[in-house]
C-alpha cells in the first residue's frame, strides 16, 4: 500500500485543486454569479481527496456536497463544478439544479442526496447489487457528524451489515451541524463506537491526514472486497468556515479554529513531502501554476456558457 512519489504528488494535486475550486467559488458567490449557495469543504480536502485516491476504477462513489475533492479524484473539472455552481446550460445537469447535485453512472458516481442520511441505503443498494452480479466492487459514501443521528444512516448500516454488503461509510466529523456542535448532537465520545451496534469494524482516523485516510479506506474496502462487509471510519476534521458561504459562522469560537488552522491538512502533507524530499520546490511551482492555469481557463469557459433556454428546462423531465 505504499504510494510511489508520483502518487503522492497526485493526492498533493488534488487537495490544493480542491482548495483553489472552493477559493473560487467562494469568489464567485461573491460577485452574485452563484445560483443558490456555496458549501465549501476548506481544511476537509484530506478526507475526500484519500478516501476516493483509494478507490478502484470499477468502485462506486456517493459523494456528498463536501465531497467535491472526490468528485475531482473520479474525473470530474472544475468547469463541472463553475457550471452547475452558476447553473449554466454546459454544466453537468444542463443548468437544471445547482452545486454538487450531479453524477455520472459511467464514472460510477451516484449524485448526492440532500436529505442527509439517505444516501447510505442507497449506497448499500448499489453495494447489494455489487454482490448479486458477484463483482467485486464497492460503494463508498460519506456523511457528516450531523447526518450520522438520522434514521436512514442506522437502517443503512445495519442493512449492509446484516448482509455484509462491499460498502465503506466515512463519518466525517467536523465538529458542527450548522450551529449545532457534536456535543449538542450525540453522548458517545467518539461517533465511530456506532459501528458496534450493528456489528461491524470501525477506525478512526486524524482527518487532515492524506495519508491516514488513504490507508484506512484502502485497508475498509480490501476488506469490502473479500466479502467481509461494512466498515465505519470515523475521520476527525474541523469545518473552517461556516455552513455555507451565507454563514458568517459566529457561533464558533475563535481559538477552535485557530487550534484547527496549525492542522491544515494541505500545509501539513506539504511539510511531509518536504522533509523527506519528496517534491522539489521546482514541481511544487509547477504544480501550482497548472492548478492555476486549470482554474482561470475553467472560469472563464464557465462564465462564457449560457443560461438554458426556458423551454429547456421541462425537456429531461421525465414524468
Ligand atoms: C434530514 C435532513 N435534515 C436537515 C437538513 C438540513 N441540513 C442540511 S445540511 C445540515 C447540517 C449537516 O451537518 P453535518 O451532517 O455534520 O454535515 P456538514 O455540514 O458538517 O458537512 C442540515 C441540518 C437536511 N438536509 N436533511
Ligand atoms: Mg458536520
């Protein structure tokens, strides 16, 4: 499971990729260009970038809307997320719906739910349908410290559990639910002692971490994989910013954030690859000014494409 140095450079890319959309996007809201709100996922890059840098090209992904430095590992560009952030007809859903609410089955990408919770039965589904066809194949989801007290995340994993469904569930814990802190929201120390009551293996694991997160998803869904089912990894993150960008986010205290900021999980992995030499200063550079390169000429597509036209709007509609 050890990760060549052009591996590493890839998950480097990534999180700061994920950091530069979301900085971006933050802009964008700004300038009124958003339709509906941001969420962005600053100081969480870790988590989506090594949990879905783990996953096998045939695996399933069901990304929430934090989840967008996953949504970049499975193949999507930044002009995926501009376009659908500003709702315009190039976008993922043709302008239809905004910010992360697309997927892509080719890529195995199921899109996310906005009712939290819902979305591990429907992963435990896909994992279900995984095994019925005998391919080995697993579904990955995620869900917040908030979504982890609603009813279909017990009925999911208990589910998957009592058939041993190739399914992996990363809890990402960020302390908050909106205004809400996980002190507010359950009595366990750690969220991860759940994986209990449905009898199933948990981890827990520093979420600014790249690397602890790759591991311990690779090592859940090799475990997935041989038919031994579930597992629960709860990650230990802080959420930056406020819920969404309309959330000035008050109500965190100061010094919390400023305890999580030494953590930042793109500085850190930075200082990692520094101290052994593993990246130059030189492809540190480059790097950069591709990521750069990538985000101005992705915008300016994005803001280049049109609106839908009206009478586009009822066209996919269904029913
Ligand atoms: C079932 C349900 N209840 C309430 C909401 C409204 N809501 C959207 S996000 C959110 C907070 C989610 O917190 P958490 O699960 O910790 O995820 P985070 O925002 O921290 O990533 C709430 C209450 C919702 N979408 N679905
Ligand atoms: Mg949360």
């Amino acid at each position: 499971m050890t990760l060549s140095r052009a591996q590493l450079h890839d998950l480097y890319y990534f999180m700061c990729l994920n950091r530069r959309v979301g900085e971006q996007l933050a802009a964008l809201y700004r300038q009124g260009k958003v339709v509906g709100g941001v969420y962005l996922s600053v100081g969480q890059e870790a988590i989506s970038v090594g949990s879905a840098y783990a996953l096998g090209p045939h695996d399933f992904l069901g990304p929430m809307i934090r989840n967008d430095g996953a949504m970049l590992v499975r193949g999507f560009k930044p002009r995926d997320l501009f376009l659908q952030y500003m709702a315009r007809r190039d976008g993922p859903t043709g302008g239809r719906d905004a910010n992360t609410h697309f997927g892509d089955i080719r890529r195995g990408v199921i899109a996310p739910i906005s009712m939290l919770g819902e979305l591990i039965p429907v992963l435990a589904g896909v994992a279900l349908a995984a095994k019925v066809r005998r391919e080995r194949r697993v579904a990955l989801t995620y869900i917040g410290d908030g979504g982890a007290s609603t009813t279909p995340f017990h009925e999911g994993l208990n589910f998957a559990a009592i058939l041993k469904l190739p399914l992996v569930v990363i809890l990402e814990n960020n302390g908050w639910a909106y205004s809400t802190p996980v002190s507010k929201q359950a009595a366990v120390k750690d969220l991860a002692e759940r994986a209990r009551a449905y009898g199933i293996p948990s981890e827990i694991v520093e979420g600014n971490d790249v690397l602890a997160v790759y591991q311990a998803t690779r090592a859940a869904l090799d475990r997935a994989r041989r038919g031994e089912g579930p597992t629960l990894i709860e990650a230990k993150t802080m959420r930056m910013k406020g819920h969404g960008e309309h959330d000035d986010a008050r109500y965190v205290p100061g010094e919390l954030l400023e305890k999580w900021r030494k953590k930042d999980p793109i500085l850190q992995f930075e200082r990692y690859l520094a101290t052994r030499r593993l990246m130059t200063e030189v492809e540190k550079a480059a790097l950069e000014s591709r990521i750069e390169e990538e985000i101005r000429r992705d915008v300016e597509f994005a803001e280049a494409s049109p609106f839908p036209a009206p009478e586009e709007a009822v066209r996919p509609v269904w029913a």
